[in-house]
C-alpha cells in the first residue's frame, strides 16, 4: 500500500496541523529536539512544562509534565521512534510507558524559502480518542498554539542572535 493508500487508512483518526514559521529549518528542528528549548515553549498558552527527564535518541523518553492554567497537572511520556535531522522526528505520546491510549505522531520540516513548514501529524488508536481529542481537550487549538509558541520562540532567538 502506498502512502496516499496509508494516509486514507488513518485519515479518521488523523489530527493534522501545519505552520509556516520564519526561521531556518535547522533551528526549527533544534528547537523541538533539545530540552532546554523545548521546556520554554512546549504546550498550547497557558500551559507551563516541567522535564523530569529527557533522552533525545530513537527509543529515548522526554517524561514530562505540563501545568494548565488552572493549575491541573497532566503526566506525559514521550518516546522517541524516529530520528532524521533536520527534516523528520517520529513518536510515541502518551501520560506514562504503558498508556494503551499512546498516540503515534510524525513531525515533518521542510524548506519553505527562508523560512521552515513544520506538520505535525498524529493518528490515534481509534477515533473515538480522536474525537474525544478534538472535542474534549481542543486538540487543534492546543496544537495550534504549540506551533504559534514554537514560531513566537524561535523568533525570538533569531531576534537575540541579531543584538549579537
């Protein structure tokens, strides 16, 4: 099966977000793969993350925790299940190792003039957890406001680059 016949598969319990953000790919891609970063952006606004460890390697986790803005504080694990720098990252996401309700998500960044196309594609078990994504937690707003962090960040680097 190709990959347009793969996507079809999955499509009803895809979740699919995209952004154009004005940095070099390689930043783009450094942003989301090194944890100093990635705690001072990582989450839709209002949320703040807390790293109780980080392993940036294929079979490597990122265990985490994200604080909203009520004050609730949401476990979450990551493992890493592919790693092709700077144009592709692939994971498993869910709140600890043996989450039956993981989700699989793959991360592409393309070249898009001077600036990087970042997607964030993640299909879940069923699609009933995606619709309860959707509707529940507001996945696409949440991951929206990932991407608008992600891009207000990096942005902010390239800004502090230029001060010198």
């Amino acid at each position: 099966m190709g990959e347009l016949g793969a996507r079809s598969a999955t499509a009803s319990r895809e979740v699919v977000i995209s952004r154009v953000i004005d940095a070099p790919r390689e930043l783009v891609f450094e942003a989301f793969t090194d944890v100093r970063h990635l705690s001072r952006w990582w989450g839709p606004e209002g949320f703040a993350t807390t790293t109780r460890s980080f392993e940036f390697h294929v079979g490597g986790v990122w265990d985490f925790a994200m604080r909203g803005p009520d004050g609730t504080e949401y476990a979450e694990w990551i493992s890493w299940t592919e790693i092709a720098p700077p144009e592709r990252i692939a994971l498993l996401h869910g709140e600890s190792r043996d989450d039956p309700n993981a989700f699989e998500s793959v991360l592409t960044f393309e070249p898009d003039g001077m600036a990087t196309r970042i997607e964030m594609r993640t299909v879940f078990p069923t699609q009933e957890l995606r619709d309860e994504a959707v509707e529940k937690y507001h996945a696409v707003e949440g991951g929206r406001q990932t991407l608008s962090k992600l891009a207000a960040y990096v942005t902010e680097i390239l800004a502090k680059g230029a001060e010198g």
